[in-house]
C-alpha cells in the first residue's frame, strides 16, 4: 500500500493552469530565439508532468482542452506583442476560446470517472 497523498482538484487545475502557461514559454521558444533553449526543453519537460499529474485526477480530455487553450490565447498574445498588432477578429476568436476553456473547467465534475 502506498501513503502517497491523493492530489486534490483545486491543486490538479493549479497544475494545468502552472503547465499552460509553461506551454506559452516552450511554444514561444520554438520562434523566438530571445528564450534560451534550456528553458525550452525545461518548461516542455515540467509542463507535461504537471498534465499527467492532473489527469490522474481530473477528466484527461477537459485537462487537454484547457492546457492547449491556455498555450493557444497566450502564444497568440506572445506573437501579438511581437509583431505590435492583432486584428479585432483575432481578439473575438480569442475571447470566444477563453469563454469555451472556462465553460470546460465549470462544467467538469473534477473526477477520472
């Protein structure tokens, strides 16, 4: 038997919020040479145990959705910020995806099951 603590899921959504926007940091240094590829393949490598963690806990397809939503709306952000500009349809698309990652983590029952 194992005494290992179960991870609670308000620390399981933590964990996917943590690995999102370490997603933005390793997708970003793909492009951009200003992130050292040490913090690229330190955030990838972080990133991803933070989401295999939080699926033990809560339902893998919502963690997903949420994690690739979190890295999708911040490398945009990422890529606005460098090109100084986005167009008002981006700014929609973006705010419809948020809408759509919030409406996944309220509607979850926070279980495997």
């Amino acid at each position: 038997m194992s005494n290992k603590k179960r991870l609670s899921a308000n620390h399981a959504w933590l964990y996917v919020l943590i690995g999102g926007a370490l997603e933005i940091v390793w997708a970003s240094g793909f492009k951009y040479e200003a992130v050292p590829m040490f913090a690229v393949i330190i955030s990838l490598i972080i990133s991803f145990d933070l989401i295999i963690k939080a699926t033990s806990v809560l339902p893998v397809g919502t963690v997903y959705a949420v994690f690739a939503g979190i890295g999708t709306v911040g490398t945009v952000v990422v890529e606005a910020v460098a090109s100084n500009g986005i167009s008002l349809a981006r700014v929609g698309i973006i705010l419809f995806l948020l809408l759509c990652i919030i409406g996944l983590k309220v509607t979850s029952k926070g279980s495997a099951a």
